[in-house]
C-alpha cells in the first residue's frame, strides 16, 4: 500500500476513495498479468513496476473521483 499513499500525497488528495483503492487492485493485477499462474497471483513486494504502477493508477482515480487537489 506504499502505493496507494505515494498516489495520493501526489495529487493531494484530500481522502482515499474505493475507486483509488480499486484502482491500485487493478494496477497491480496488470503488474503480474503476463506472469499469472497458481503460484503467482500477486506480484513480489520487491518487483519494481509495482509502486509506479499503483502510485499512476491512484492518482489518475483521484483525479477522476474529483478528490485530488493538485
């Protein structure tokens, strides 16, 4: 959830929604899509295309939500 906080502080948001939250599920389902198996349905804590990933997606929810502030 590094992320999800990364997301919102960028575009100062003034609360965390369930769209950015659900934003953030589905960026990092788009992290791990090429690689989904049994053994691996999320994607490492320490791949570094998550926290970019989900900070884009949240702050792009945000904006979308009316919630950001910059």
């Amino acid at each position: 959830f590094p992320g999800i906080f990364a997301g919102a502080l960028q575009v100062r948001a003034s609360r965390i929604t369930e769209g950015m939250k659900l934003a953030a599920a589905e960026a990092l389902a788009a992290v791990v899509a090429d690689e989904l198996s049994a053994d691996n349905i999320i994607p490492s804590p320490f791949d570094e295309r998550v926290a970019p990933a989900v900070t884009a997606a949240v702050a792009a929810a945000a904006r979308v939500e009316g919630v950001a502030r910059r």
